[in-house]
C-alpha cells in the first residue's frame, strides 16, 4: 500500500537533486486532449510521455494536457516548448512516435522533422 | 470512442475549460442493482439552462478553434448510455459548477467497456496539476463493499514544490491509482 510517508521520501530526494541542479523546467511538452484527439489515441500518447518520463529519470521535464487545438485532421497532436527556442508541433502522434520524441529531441536535442506538422507560434 | 474511460477522459477535459479548480469523480459499480454509474461534479463556472441543453446537440460547441462546429463528446457519451439501457443527466448552475450522472447497465451486452481507467486518471492527474481531482472508486457486489479514495490535494501538499511530473511522483500516483482499481475489481468491468 503507498502511503504519504512514500510521499516525504521522494520530496526528500527531489529538493537534493534539486539543489544540485537547480529546479528550472527544461521543456514543456502539451498534449492536445480534445474529443478528437482523445479518440484519436491521445491518452495512449500522454500514457507514453509519462513512462519515458518515469523510465528515464527525466526530472526538467514537465507535461501538461490541453484542449482543442484546431488541428483535427493530425490528432494527436503534441506542442514542445523550449525556452528560447521556436515552438515545435508533431501531429500524428503514436506511442511509438513518442518514443522516438523523447530520445531524439528531449534527450538529444535534435527535432525529429519527419513528425513536425507545425513550428514557431 | 471506444470505452467509458476516454469518454471520462473528455469530460474531465470539459471541466478544465469550464475552469474548474476541484473536479470530483466517482466510479460505483453495484451488481446488485446491475449498475455502473460515473459522477464528475466540477467547480468550473457552469452553464445556463439553454447552454445545457444546447451541449447535448452535436451541431453545438463552445471551442472557438473548431472551423466545423460540431461537439461530439457530450452527445456521442449520452447515446453510448442510453444504448445500455442506461442514462445521462447534467445539471449546471453559472457561478457554481456542473455535475454530471451517467448510468450504464452493468451486464447490458451493448454496454461498453470501462476500460484503462488508471491510465486516463493517470493522464488528467499530472496533466492538470492546477486542478484538485478527489476520486472515489466504490464496488457493491454480494453485500460486500469496497471502496478507494484518493485525493490529490493532499499530496501535492505533502510534495511541496516538487512537481506532479517528477518521475518518482509518476509511479506513485500510478501505482496507487493501480492498487485502488484492482482492489475494487475494476480492471475487467
């Protein structure tokens, strides 16, 4: 059973690492989780963010979930938001696809151009 | 959609665009009164009476992004109960929230599945760490109840600043979300 004292643990862990490396967010990644995209298989694709995210030990990374983006035709859609940097947008996204995301651009910092439906603002 | 989860999925989502800062979700399976039941009650800025029953038209949407103005989430979750024999109900006050009641009949062959509920709470949870979910997992089967809580306001308390995307949080809040699910019998509804 995870009780809160697991809780205390982890927070215990987090504010270390956070000392070492400073707390600043990295990258933002936004899940289009509008009805279309929902049936489209974006709880698979946010389900798949989260595994890496958790398998990876990836700790300047934050998601989040939003809604309608009026890109229907390319559900899932997902934003990557760097600081600094033009917005990326990939569409038709899979799990698979999410995979590839994650180690090439999140890890390695190159855009993956084949999944790229849109960039800049 | 293909399961009562994703159509969870897209009311939670609703309420977030509605800005609800507390959505309350409760899943009760009762066998003895062969019953499957949602409640997703928000604090969101609610609807009147004529936007309420405009959302349960598929030709209606609030979402300026769409150029086609077509809603499908609402109506496409009523008729999936109603085809169960079961039934939607959505009462909203503006200023106060919306509370919405789905009904399926639990052994009804056309009813569809629950489905991968971890994942969807999963999903929202992180996804919306501005919002306070309280969810509530009952099962009522040959008088014997068993029933989850699980409440996110009192964990974010406890991380502090930690974010909800810090990976051991992740596999916390998915292990418990695991837990509660199996221990009120709702992988296979």
């Amino acid at each position: 059973m995870k009780t809160l004292a697991d809780l205390k643990k982890i927070r215990e862990k987090a504010q270390e690492e956070m000392k070492l490396r400073g707390g600043n967010v990295r990258i933002k990644i936004v899940v289009g989780m509008g009805t279309s995209g929902i049936a489209m298989g974006a709880r698979e694709v946010m389900k798949t963010f989260l595994e890496e995210i958790a398998n990876r030990n990836l700790t300047d990374v934050l998601v989040t979930q939003t809604g309608e983006k009026g890109l229907s035709s390319m559900e899932p859609v997902v934003d990557l938001i760097e600081e600094g940097k033009p917005k990326v947008t990939y569409g038709n996204m899979t799990p698979d696809k999410v995979k590839k995301v994650v180690v090439e651009h999140i890890v390695n910092g190159r855009t993956v151009s084949d999944y790229v439906v849109a960039t800049g603002n | 959609m293909q399961d009562i989860s994703l159509h969870l999925l897209d009311i939670i989502e609703n309420s977030v665009r509605a800005q609800a800062k507390n959505i309350k979700i409760r899943v009760i399976r009762n066998v003895q009164k062969n019953r499957l039941r949602i409640i997703v009650e928000d604090d969101g800025i609610g609807m009147d009476s004529h936007t309420l029953e405009m959302a349960q038209n598929p030709f209606y949407t609030s979402k300026q992004e769409r150029e086609k103005k077509v809603g499908l989430g609402i109506p496409l979750f009523k008729q999936n109960a109603e085809l169960s024999n079961g039934c939607f109900k959505m009462a909203s006050e503006p200023g106060f929230g919306t509370v919405l009641t789905v009904d399926f009949e639990l052994d009804n062959i056309d009813r569809m599945p629950l489905g991968n509920l971890k994942d969807t709470l999963l999903g929202a949870i992180v996804g919306h760490a501005e919002v306070d979910f309280s969810i509530n997992l009952s099962a009522k089967e040959k008088g014997v109840e068993q029933s989850f809580h699980f409440d996110t306001a009192a964990i974010k308390e406890e991380l502090g600043d930690i974010p909800l995307t810090y990976p051991d949080v992740i596999e916390y809040i998915d292990q418990s979300l695991q837990e509660g699910i199996q221990n009120t019998n709702m992988e296979e509804v």
